[in-house]
C-alpha cells in the first residue's frame, strides 16, 4: 500500500481508502459482511474509512461504528453531512443549525467522540460560506472534528469558500472529494487544478465509474451489476452516452490486457496517477469486491499504458457530461438564467 499526506495536514493517508457507501440499505451489506471488509482493508494497509450520515439513513455510520470498535485511533475516519436525512425542510444543508445537530446524531451512530474528517456532502446554494464555515472552526475547535472538507464542489465553489475563509479569518475546507474516473475525467480541466493551487487534499469516488470499469459490463453481454437495478438508464447502451462509454471499456480492456492488468487494476492506477489525487475511494458491496480492489494497492502505470488511455478518453472530457453532481444551479434550472 501507497502512502500520501492529505493536503497539508500532515495526515498520512492510504492512497486506496474505504468507502461505505454499501454498508446496508443502499447495497445490502450486511454487518458481518461490513465487518470482515473493513478488517480486510486495515489489514491489507487501508487506514482511511470515508461514510456519510445519509448512507441507509444513518445505517453505515452505526455498521462503520461496530466495525471499527477498540481501533478507532488507527483510523482516518470521515463523514459528510448536507443531503437531506429526513422530510423535515431543516434536516439538510449545511446551515449552523443543521451542522451542529447532525454532526451529534454521526458522532452517537459512529460511537465516537470526534471525527477526521468532516465534509459537507454537496454545496448549499442557500447557505453562505461565512454561515457553514464559522460553524465548522466552532465544531473543530470544541474538538468534534480535526479537520473539514468539502464534496462534489464545482471549482468555482471551492475557490469562493478559500477566500471567504481568508476573508473572515476561519478555518478552512483542507480537502475536496469529487468523482473521477478514465470515464469522467472533466475534473481535471478545473477542480483538480484548483484542488493543487490550494494544497487541498483529494479524495476521489466512483474511480470505477459506477461498475463501468469492474469488469462486469462488457458488449454481448447483459448487464447484471447491483448499481444497474435501480439505475437502469445509466446502463442502456440504446443512450449514445453508455455506447460511448461501452465502447471505451472494450479498448480499455484491451489495454489492461496488453499491460498484464485487470480492468481495475487499469481504473484505479490511472486516478492515483494524477499529482492531485491523495487517495481513490473504493466501495465494495462483498469481500471479493474488496479483493479485486486491493490487487491495485501497489499498481503504477507506466507513460505508454497512460498514453493509450489518453488516446481512447481525451484529457478534461466526461463520457457521461449529464451525471455530473458538480454542475453550476444555472445549467439545470432555466429560470436561474434568465431575467
């Protein structure tokens, strides 16, 4: 397993950490199950475990917390908030009301008294940085969380938040967590470059591109993945965007081939290959998941298998523009663009 500092924390972080998003309801994990992944990755060298409050409603908080019981100080342990755990019109964002009584409900699920690492989910239009930021320098100095960050942010977000923490003298978010992928690569056209000018450490999900480049979805065959039952259309190869992405696979598979690699092996070197990039989330359902995920711990592809990859996905392009979860309000609401 690699190592790398997050950002300028001084934090030495696994460059594949653990993420446990199918801890329960949404991949159906159950707690045995959980806890023998999490043992495998600790074992294996993974000492980050990323989850989120609104993962099952609060279930991978509570199985993350059973699972890494009387090892907590062995492990970079990190969660979000600002997804909406309830109907309630305040049980969401990133408001100092909500951040201080949700980070309560993760601490009790976790069975902690403090976290790493704590990110805020989405970026809160409603909300102003001075507002989420002031209550994040207020919980990291009461000693709930050592650092903050932030997730899925468009660049120019990021940037804003530097500078109004530099603006009003508050702490400020350390590190930046956005999906990357050979499939999804426009974040290095904006967020990555800024994620360097800011020294901020990136933590990056989907690296397999929703099952994309797991090796399960290949041409002439059904696609059976557990993402492809309640996300159909992401997987209809009868959408231009999944022919796209279909046919990239079949070179790309061609390419791990040629270089003695599984396909994983390919996605998860490519995204730790980037300078910007301190670690590569993984989020397996099962321990053989896990497994195959692992084999990459110590995978770094040389220039020629990196220049074939360039040459099927471009630089800076998404396969898949529509699924970006980065894009500006504006792009998606007509009204928010017009007089």
């Amino acid at each position: 397993m690699q190592y790398r500092t997050l950002g300028r924390t001084g934090v030495q972080v696994s460059s594949l950490a653990l993420g446990a998003m199918n801890f329960g309801a949404i991949g159906r994990t159950g707690q045995d199950e959980a806890t023998a992944i999490v043992d495998a990755a600790l074992d294996a060298g993974i000492n980050l475990v990323d989850t989120a409050d609104m993962y099952g409603g609060g279930e991978s908080e509570e199985m993350v917390g059973k699972a890494i019981a009387g090892r907590r100080d062995d492990i970079v342990l990190a969660t979000k908030a600002g997804m909406p755990m309830s109907d309630e019109r305040n049980h969401r964002g990133s408001s100092r009301r909500w951040l201080v009584t949700e980070l309560e409900n993760s601490l009790r699920r976790l069975g902690v008294d403090h976290v790493d690492l704590y990110q805020i989910h989405r970026w809160d239009p409603e909300t102003s940085d001075e507002e989420t930021l002031s209550a994040l320098t207020d919980l990291q100095r009461a000693g709930k969380i050592r650092y903050f960050g932030s997730s899925t942010f468009p660049a120019y977000r990021v940037v804003q938040a530097q500078w109004a923490a530099r603006e009003h003298r508050l702490g400020r978010y350390v590190t930046e967590q956005p999906s990357y992928s050979i499939l999804q690569r426009g974040i290095e056209a904006h967020v990555l470059p800024v994620a360097e000018e800011y020294g901020l450490g990136v933590l990056v999900w989907s690296p397999l591109a929703s099952g994309w480049l797991s090796g399960a979805v290949r041409a002439g065959r059904d696609v059976t993945t557990h993402r492809s039952g309640f996300m159909p259309e992401r997987f209809d190869t009868g959408i231009p965007a999944n022919r796209a992405r279909l046919d990239a696979v079949e070179r790309l598979d061609e390419v791990a081939d040629q270089a003695g690699l599984t396909l994983i092996q390919l996605a998860l070197g490519f995204v730790t290959a980037h300078p910007a990039v301190t670690s590569a989330l993984v989020g397996p359902r099962t321990l053989d998941h896990l497994r195959a995920q692992l084999a990459a711990a110590d995978t770094v592809l040389p220039a020629d298998v990196l220049d074939a990859i360039d040459a099927i996905v471009a630089p800076g392009t998404d396969l898949a523009a529509h699924e970006k979860y980065d894009t500006p309000p504006a792009l998606l609401d007509p009204a928010l663009r017009r007089r």
